[in-house]
C-alpha cells in the first residue's frame, strides 16, 4: 500500500511542478510539486523497506530421538522477524 502511495504521490508532484503552468500569488505550484515528488520517494523506498523486512524468516528444523519411546522426532519452526521482540 505505501509503495502505491509512494507512486502517486510522485506523479501528482511531477504534475504539478512539470505540467500546470498557473501563476497563483498565494501558492508557488512548483514548490508543492517538487515537495511531493520527494515525499514520494520517500514512501516508496519506505515501502520497500518494510516489504523486504517483513518477507524475511528464519526456518529452524530439530531432530532428536525420544528416549521413552525410542522414536525419532522432527520438529520444525518457522518464524518471521515480526515475531521477534
């Protein structure tokens, strides 16, 4: 959603600041444009960061021999870095 985000604020920026060419005495259109244009970029890599760090996981696998039964057993655990506090 933030990668979206990141994209749209960017072309509404580049719109303003490349695209409208309105003199308004109150408001400099390109400033604002160039504002979002960075805002953005910011998002985006913000985005992009949090994507990469949420697929990221750790995958443990056990196997041990239970003494009372004799039995091999195999435990496995996976675990995001969500879940790390």
């Amino acid at each position: 959603m933030s990668i979206g985000a990141g994209v749209v604020l960017f072309v509404i920026g580049a719109i303003l600041a490349f695209a409208v060419n309105v003199q308004l005495d109150w408001i400099n259109l390109d400033l604002i444009g160039y504002i979002l244009m960075g805002a953005g970029v910011v998002v985006f890599i913000i985005g992009l960061i949090l994507l990469m760090r949420r697929r990221s996981s750790d995958t443990v696998t056990r196997t041990a021999v239970d003494p009372a039964a004799g039995e091999r057993v195999t435990r496995q655990t996976t675990r995001s870095t969500d879940d790390v506090v």
